[in-house]
C-alpha cells in the first residue's frame, strides 16, 4: 500500500542525527511470546538511549505487565465481553487500537511504529491509511492456520500491508517469501541472562525447587499452556508412558507441569479433548493423582523459579516463530527435550545444548524425556552446551539490529 503523502516528516531524524522516537505495540500484558518480545525490546532499546513507549490491550483487573518494567507505557482498556464471537472480539481490539492512538496519539510523536502482532498491526495500517502514522513495522513470530475468516483477514493484512516485514528466524522469513511474497528482515529474538540465571550450586538448585513447590518430584515444565502448536496432546501421551520409569529411576514422584498459556484466539475444543484424556488416563490408573498440573498464567517470578527448579523443560511445539521459551530454560541452566522443526534446528543441535525429537512422536520423545532426566553426564552436558547457547542471544544486539532497520526506513 502506498504510504501518505506526509509520511517522511519534518521531524524524523536522518541516522545519526538524533534518538529515534518508538511505539511498540503489542496485543496483551500476559506474558505470551510476543508480548515477552515487546517488553524486552522496548527495554533493551531504552537502554541503548532510544525514546520508546509501550502500548498494550488491558483487560479489567489487570494492573500492567506481567511484570515491572521502567519503559513507559500506555495500556488501552478492552472489555471481557463472554460468549462474543472470534471475528467480534478482533474487530471490537482493533478499534479500540485506533480510538485510542486517534484520541491521545499524533503521528508527529513518534519516528516509528511497530506492531508485534496482527490486531495492533491492522490497527496502525488503518491510521496509515488515515494518514495518522507516517509507515508501519511489523514483527510477525509465526504463521497461524487460522480458519475464522476474520482472523486469516486479519493475519494476512498484517503481513501484505505494513512498509517493513522482520521476522525472528530465517525459515519464516522464506516462508514469507514463497507464500506471501514478502520479503521480510530476519531479526532474532534474545533472552536477559542477567534475569535468567541458574542456581549456584546444587544445593541452590533444590532451596529453589522448595521454593516452587517442586521438592520430591521429578518435574517436566511445559511453557506455553495447552493448545495445538504447543502439541500438548502428545506430550501427555509421552509423559504418562515413561512416568512409572522416571518414579523407579529417580525416586521421586514425576509431575507434567503446564504453564501459561493465556491467548486471544479460543482453544477450547482442543483443551475440551485434553482434559476427556486426562481424565480416561487417571481412571484407567496410568496416572496418580496430582501428577499432571496446569496451573494457567503465573506471576514472572514463579515462572522464573519453576525455570531454575524443574528437571527439564519439554517443548514439543510442531510451530514456533523462535522459541524464547527455550531460551529462557537454558539460560536458568535447565535441560530441553524440543522438536526436531526447521526454526529449532537454526540454534539447537541435537545431544550438545537439547535432544531434538521428531514433533508426533511421542515415543520418542518419551524417551528422551527419560534420558534427559536420568542420565548424569547427558543432563551436564545439555546444561553446559544450552548456557552457551542462550549466551550468543542477547536483546541488547536485538535492539540495535531494530535499530539499524528503524533507521534505513527513516532514510
């Protein structure tokens, strides 16, 4: 789409001339993968000297990000409104978007504006069109197989409309290129090893494990909720094949733990068949009571702690954009049992930093969750290659690369 006539502005700055200016917006304050992207960026571009504010859909009780942050924010109050349908809900964000960038908002207050998601995309395209925003920057992490007409509308704008494409892998980006005929930037997500440290010691390791409730289990940590992508399904199959062999080979009682998972778009017919198998497996007694938990979206320092406490983060997705959870887990010196996927493969490499398995085999993965469990040297080894690991991605070199596209836009 072509830009207004107005988009180079008296008052954005050649490079060199001046801090850029920067919107980031994102669609929620839960901790969801793009939500974690917005709020690091916007802190690591704060760091390196840029004027950026954070703006985010808040839902009542809310009280801001799922955790504190210094970056200056503006949050834009959406209504819960149950039983309203899909497209309805997209619709009713997106205006709320632009109400609010047309009531408090003017084009000339920021350099740039970047949307981390669809719903504020498609918002900042239609102030474009309105010749609110000079251009629009979009970070799409992943695509979706939606079949709600509204959200494949709104998924597809967000990709063909905006001045500039950046995705957070190179596999997306020629995915972008064969399917959309976008050519996007790859720019790689990052984790604060300052944040996301392992314990000291061992001994650490298990006052960290009384901490998060996880002392006397042999703990498997799911990031991300119950939901297709994450292959929650066959996680729960592979786990409760090999549970009875992780009670006898650690002593200590197994638990699947599954974490977050707060999200737009309603899966609940896929948590509807989770649960009918939960529930089918714990009466056939292949399950003990408790041993399967979801506990839904905890607080940043509970996620931080299940991270430095648990036995092994399992990340079975068969889609991700990136994969900051797994970053996350290494960087807290946590073993990662993942699937074998093209993204995955970019940074993993099999038995040095996490064992890769293919993504509907819950045999193997099984296994794997087994090994990475059980075996010393295996669980030292995948400790010491995955901080090494998580130590190459660093959200300040994020920012600046951010920076040199924000500026190339700028001209």
């Amino acid at each position: 789409m072509p830009r207004p006539p107005d988009w180079r502005r008296s008052s954005s700055p050649a490079a060199g001339d001046r801090r850029v200016r920067i919107a980031l917006l994102t669609y929620s304050t839960r901790a969801r993968g793009g939500v974690v992207h917005a709020l690091e960026l916007a802190e690591a571009l704060a760091a390196e000297g840029e004027q950026v504010r954070l703006f985010a859909l808040e839902k009542p009780g809310r009280v801001g990000f799922f955790r504190p942050t210094d970056v200056p924010v503006g949050l834009i109050p959406v209504e819960e409104r149950p039983g309203e349908s899909v497209a309805d809900r997209i619709a009713r964000y997106i205006d709320a978007y632009v109400d609010y960038f047309e009531r408090a908002v003017s084009g000339s207050d920021y350099d740039i504006f970047h949307a981390e998601d669809c719903i504020s995309a498609n918002a900042l395209i239609r102030l474009r069109r309105d010749g609110r925003v000079p251009a629009v920057v979009r970070t799409v992490h992943h695509v979706d197989d939606f079949t709600t007409p509204a959200l494949v509308t709104c998924q597809d704008d967000s990709i063909l409309e905006p001045d500039v494409v950046l995705v957070v892998s190179e596999w997306w980006r020629a995915r972008l290129a064969s399917v959309y005929g976008v050519e996007a930037t790859v720019v790689h997500n990052g984790v604060d090893v300052r944040r996301f440290v392992p314990p000291v010691s061992p001994e650490a390791r298990e006052e960290e494990r009384g901490r998060s409730g996880l002392t006397g289990t042999v703990t498997v940590l799911a990031v991300g909720g119950v939901e297709p992508r994450k292959n929650s399904l066959v996680l729960l199959e592979a786990f409760t094949a090999v549970a009875p062999e992780l009670a006898v080979a650690t002593g200590r009682r197994p638990r699947l733990l599954f974490v977050g998972g707060e999200t737009l778009f309603d899966y609940r017919e896929y948590r509807d068949a989770f649960e009918r198998r939960l529930a089918d497996l714990a009466a056939a007694g292949r399950l003990e009571a408790g041993s399967v938990v979801i506990t839904g979206p905890v607080e940043d320092r509970v996620l931080l702690s299940l991270y430095r406490g648990a036995d092994l983060l399992a990340f079975p997705s068969v889609r991700e954009g990136w994969g900051l959870t797994v970053l996350e887990a290494q960087a807290c010196g946590t073993p990662v049992v993942a699937s074998d996927i093209d993204v995955l493969r970019e940074y993993l490499v099999d038995g040095r930093d996490a064992l890769l398995v293919p993504p509907g085999d819950a045999g193997a993965l099984g296994r794997a969750i087994v090994r990475a469990t059980t075996d010393a040297s295996l669980i030292a080894r995948l400790r010491a290659g995955g901080l090494e690991t998580a130590r190459r991605f660093g959200w300040d070199s994020s920012a600046r690369r951010h920076l040199d596209v924000y500026r190339r836009l700028l001209g």
